[in-house]
C-alpha cells in the first residue's frame, strides 16, 4: 500500500480523534483583540498538545499590547525544514455564539472550525500519523508557526513568517480553502491592506452655526462612497469601509474630526500598488477638510 493510502486510511480511523481535539480548541475563545487570558488558554493548549507528541514549543513574545503571544513548534532535527503556517486567534467577540460547538455527523459549526483551527488540528494530525506510521523523513524538520494576530493583519507576527519562510524548502498555510471544494488546495491569496483616512475639518454647533462647520463625518461619508466605487471583481479588486467613527450621538456638534477605515484586497503586487498610492494621496471633496492616509 501506498504511503498517501496508509495516511489516508490512519485519518480515517483517527476521525473522531480530530474532531474530538477541535472541539476542545473551538471551545477555549480567542478573539483577537479579546482577554489576554484567553488567548493564553488557547496558546497553552496548544502547547501541550503538540509536546505530546514530541514537538520543542517555545513562545515568541508579541510586539504588540493588543494580541498575544505566538508559538514556534518544532519536530524533528536538520537543515531542511518545511513550514506549516496557522492561527489561533478567531473573529468572533467572546460569547457571540450561545451553542459553541454544533455537530452532525462529520460536519461541524463552531467559532474557529474553518478560520483556522480546523487547519490547526490537521497539522496535529498530520504530525501524528507520520510519527505513529514511522514515515517521519530523517534528517529534516517540521516546524509549524502557530501566531495570535492573524485577523488583524498579522501586524506582529509577518516578520517572525518571513523569518522562517526563507529557511523552509515549502510553506503550507493551513487555512481551508473557501467554500466546499473538498482536496483542494489553494496556490495564492489576495494582497491585502488596512487603510485608515483621517478628516481635520471645523466642528460647529449643529443649532446656532452649522454654516460654520466644515464636517468631517460629510467628508469620509463621501469618501466611503467613492472608496467603495472603486471595487473592481472582475479585475480582482475589492474595496471594503469597515468602520466610520466620527461625532457623538448625544451632542449638538457637526463633528469636525473623524476615521474611516476600508480593507483592501488585490489579485497583484502591481494593483496593490497602484492603489497604494490612490489611498495615500487621497483628495478631500471639502478643500477645507484635511484628509491624512494611515497604514497600507
């Protein structure tokens, strides 16, 4: 029997071992941006999980406050490695969902089953089998980078990616890919950039001087409109506003100042780029209103 039928076969038999696994991981909440602890608790199951079955886990601090720590796993000993790339933080606040786990059969719903520690567990499995089936290659390494910043656009993780990727023969990024395409794999991803537009204008009192403001909400509400005008599926451009914040409810003020923030996503480097420098050399649609480019 072939060796892709004897791993075949091992996963077939070890289903419910996986499922199992995952949904103790879907259980332990980690938003990104969510209670430390928490993140904690993932990261550390994960840890355990994986020193179990012979991986050297060691922990890189995050740069950043807002997101924890990350996991470098490694198994095995030489100079040539392959790298599996994951994520333990998910989207969803704590407590969106009241069912965290939801199953029939072998299908599955949860915060995290998909995006990503379904993939997660599968690097586990996967590990296992060859370490059970004595199919580990000799004199190379697998090493799984395991990091808590994803949804956020990795802003303290990339460069811990770029690190080990020039080191590693392949990398396999271990997200699904989208939609039910059983076995496929995915060859590349969309670019993808988080811009915040800042607007300067004048605040005035919305009863006795409205003439006076020059409104920084009326700004990026138009610029919202045309940002997302800009949106191009057939040339694999898609723009996204996924925040505007800008006044207060409860007071009678034109709001002078304010952000809106888009995602950005681009099937090539040479559109990434061109509409880098759209988004930093924006033009306000009120000449008295300041409009300042953040990120990229």
């Amino acid at each position: 029997m072939s060796e892709e039928k004897v791993l075949l076969e091992y996963m077939e038999k070890h289903t419910d071992e996986f499922l199992g696994m995952l949904k103790e991981a879907v259980n332990l909440e980690s938003p990104t941006e969510g209670d430390k602890e928490d993140l904690k608790k993932c990261r550390e199951y994960f840890e355990r999980k994986f020193s179990e079955i012979g991986f050297k886990c060691s922990v890189i601090p995050s740069n950043d406050s807002r997101y924890g720590d990350h996991l470098l796993m490694e198994l095995g000993e030489g100079d040539e490695q392959v790298l599996f790339v994951g994520h333990y933080d998910t989207v969803y606040s704590k407590g969106t969902f009241g069912d965290m786990w939801k199953q029939e059969g072998t299908k599955v719903w949860g915060p995290g089953v998909l995006d990503m520690k379904g993939g997660d567990v599968q690097v586990y499995m996967v590990a296992k089998a060859l370490k059970e089936l004595s199919l580990l290659p000799e004199n190379k390494k697998i090493v799984f980078l395991l990091t808590s910043d994803e949804e956020a656009g990795s802003p303290s993780s990339h460069i811990h990616y770029k690190e080990i990727a020039k080191k590693s023969k392949a990398s396999f990024v271990m997200e699904p890919t989208f939609g039910d395409y059983p076995g496929d794999l995915t060859i590349g991803r969309y670019a993808r950039g988080n811009y915040t537009f800042v607007a300067e204008g004048k605040p005035a009192h919305s009863g006795q001087e409205p003439e006076n403001a020059e409104s920084g909400l009326k700004e990026l509400a138009q610029q919202a409109i045309y940002l997302e005008s800009l949106t191009d599926l057939e040339n694999g451009v898609a723009i996204a506003c996924t925040c505007l914040n800008s006044g207060n409810a409860g007071w009678p003020t034109v709001p002078g100042f304010g952000e809106l923030t888009i995602d950005a996503r681009f099937s090539s480097a040479d559109m990434a780029t061109e509409y880098d420098s759209l988004f930093k050399n924006l033009k306000p649609f009120n000449p008295e209103v300041k409009i300042t480019t953040k990120g990229g």
